[in-house]
C-alpha cells in the first residue's frame, strides 16, 4: 500500500525522532505544498480565494496559537479575538506611522505588540486555572474591544471608529488594500502561515515544547522536576499571543480590508476555540483540517442544494452550519476528544499495518 514502511529502517535516536520518521509523510507534505503553492493559484477564482482558500489559512494560524497555549500547555483562554484585534490595531499603526515599512514586516512585528499584551494578561495564570483562567482571559477580551472602540490614537481618530486598509506596495505590486488583487494576497498569506507553521512545529518538538505538555499533564509534578512554571506558562501566552497577533493582523490586511472593534468579539473567539477543538488539541495538523471544516461548511450547505436543484435561504444556512458545528463539538467531545487529527493518525496507522489486524 502507500504507507508500507519495510526497508525504512532507523539506526539513530535522530533518525527515530525525525520531523518525518515515515518517508511518505515527507512525499505527501511535499505534495500538498506544491498543490497550494503552484496548482491552486492557476485554477482557483476569486469566490474560491475570498471565501475559502485566504480564510481557511488565516483560521488556522489563529487557531494554532490558540493551540499552543490550551492544547500544549494546558491554559484555558476566551480572549483570542481581541489577540487577534491587539495584532491588527497595531499594523495598522506601523504602517501609518512608518508608510515605508514593508507591509510583511509590519505584520510579523505586529505580533509583538500582541505578545506583550498576552503575557499581560497571562500572569494571573501563576496564581489561577482552570476556568478562574479562563474568566481572567474573558475579561481581557472584553477590556480590549472597549480599547480599540474608546481609545481614538488606535484608528486615527477616524470618525466612523473603523481602520481602513491603505494601499501597500512591495517590489512594486499591491500586496493589501482595495487595489491588491486577491491572487497577491494568498501568496503572502500562505507564505506567512508556512513560516509561522515551521516555527511552531519545532518549538513544539523541542525543549520548549515538552516543558509546555509537562506543565499541562501535571503541573506540580513538572514544578518537582526542575520545570520552571512561570517560565513556561508566559512563553506559551507569548508565542501563542504572537501568532494569535500575527492571525489577526492577516485577517484585517490580507481579507477584511477594514474592521472595527465589534469584528473582535467574542463570536470570533468561540469560532476558533470551535476550529482547535474539532480539529484536536495538541495538534498542529488539527488546526488545518478544523479550519476546512469549519470555513467551508457553509460553502457547501450554499451551494450543494442549489447544484441539485434544492436552493435553501441564507437564514437556513446558518441555522444548519450552526446546529451541525455544534453537534460535531459534542461528537468529538464524546466519541474522540482529539479530534479530527487523531482520525487521521487512526487511519495512517491502519494503511502502515494493511492487510494485518489492527
């Protein structure tokens, strides 16, 4: 079959502990990036790249730093939208106080500014959690959309209170605003999101990485191993704010194009809790394959029924994308609490052992 390992033999304790110990692992990677990288920008339109390709990307990224910090290090957070608002706000003022930055570099530094709010907000995880973290974190979601809404240096004293993408340009072509063509876009989208993802798939294997799990399982008992807590519950708030802050700065520039401070509410941040949790905590694979699910859910239920001559009302979408969200929730809760990733992981393992009993 495709996944027959015979021959691939290991020799080495890094060999065994490989980014790719199965070979096909490696072939099938390469393959989906060349698919995403050279196949779909050639046949995808404008519809597939505003409404499914750019969002699933900028979904899962937010979705992975939300990962970090709840599915790796065990700390329960509400606030990943206004993360995500913290990254916006401040591209937007880097790029209007400083118009000759590069507009990849305002968005990756964007992050920072969201980094040091996360870790802000994560000190009461020291003395607190559970869901007392959770409420801490809830209460930063709910402080910081009153910022961005109160706080006028943030939007530039704009009297409709929103931001407003300008036109940024980068070797000459239009990377974000209303004359960047979507195409554009998705390649810086795509470009950040596979830099962001190597990041964090190493930081996630490596020391860092273990410490985080360590802290998750059991926290005292990582404390008597010479685990340093509180250093390892802030990295986690910061990496995972950094990449929640990088999430949102894409989410304005590369696809809204504008936002206000209503757009960080707490919907968006149930929406990517909703996208880790179906996909798998403690997975980074998870975070893709929820954000597919989630983002083209209502892509199929629009167009499905009216290809087979069944059309439904907008309203009817979304009650049924929300009644089949919240039942997948419950199953995966139930049934498999790792998610969609560990289905995969389920099916990888029955193709290396086929025709065999499991």
């Amino acid at each position: 079959m495709l996944y027959r390992t015979a021959g691939q033999f290991k020799t080495s304790y890094q060999a065994d502990q490989a980014l790719f110990p199965i070979r096909q692992d490696a072939v099938l990677l390469g393959i989906i990036l060349i698919f995403a990288w050279a196949i779909l920008p050639l046949v995808a339109s404008e519809f597939a790249y505003q409404t499914l390709l750019i969002p699933i990307l900028i979904y899962s990224l937010a979705a992975l730093g939300l990962n970090i910090l709840t599915g790796y290090a065990g700390q329960l957070s509400l606030g990943t939208a206004a993360f995500m608002g913290v990254g916006a706000y401040a591209c937007y003022k880097l790029v209007t106080l400083f118009p000759w930055m590069n507009p990849i570099v305002a968005i990756l530094l964007s992050g920072v500014f969201s980094a040091g709010v996360g870790v802000l907000f994560g000190i009461p995880s020291l003395r607190i959690k559970g869901f007392y973290l959770a409420i801490a974190t809830l209460a930063a979601q709910f402080f910081l959309v009153w910022l961005f809404e109160k706080w006028g240096w943030l939007y530039n004293y704009n009297a409709s209170g929103a931001i407003q993408v300008p036109n940024l340009e980068m070797f000459g072509v239009y990377v974000a605003g209303p004359q960047a063509s979507s195409v554009v876009q998705y390649f810086v989208v795509l470009g950040v999101v596979t830099l962001m993802t190597l990041i964090c798939i190493n930081l996630t294997r490596g020391t860092l990485g273990r410490s985080w799990k360590a802290t998750r399982d059991m926290d005292i008992a990582a404390e008597l191993i010479g685990i340093n807590l509180m250093r390892s519950k802030l990295t986690a708030f910061a990496i995972s704010s950094y990449v929640v802050g990088v999430a949102g700065a894409l989410f304005v520039f590369m696809w809204r194009g504008a936002a206000e401070p209503n757009l960080f509410d707490i919907p968006l941040s149930f929406r990517i809790l909703f996208i880790a949790i179906i996909g798998g905590l403690g997975s980074v694979l998870g975070n893709y394959l929820g954000a597919i699910l989630i983002v083209g859910l209502p892509v199929v239920l629009n167009t499905v029924p009216e290809a087979l001559g069944l059309p439904i009302s907008s309203a009817t979408v979304e009650h049924l994308n929300v009644m089949i969200v919240g039942s997948l929730i419950v199953f995966f809760l139930i049934i498999e609490p790792h998610g969609l990733a560990r289905l995969w992981a389920l099916i990888r393992e029955k193709l290396i052992i086929w025709p065999f009993p499991h």
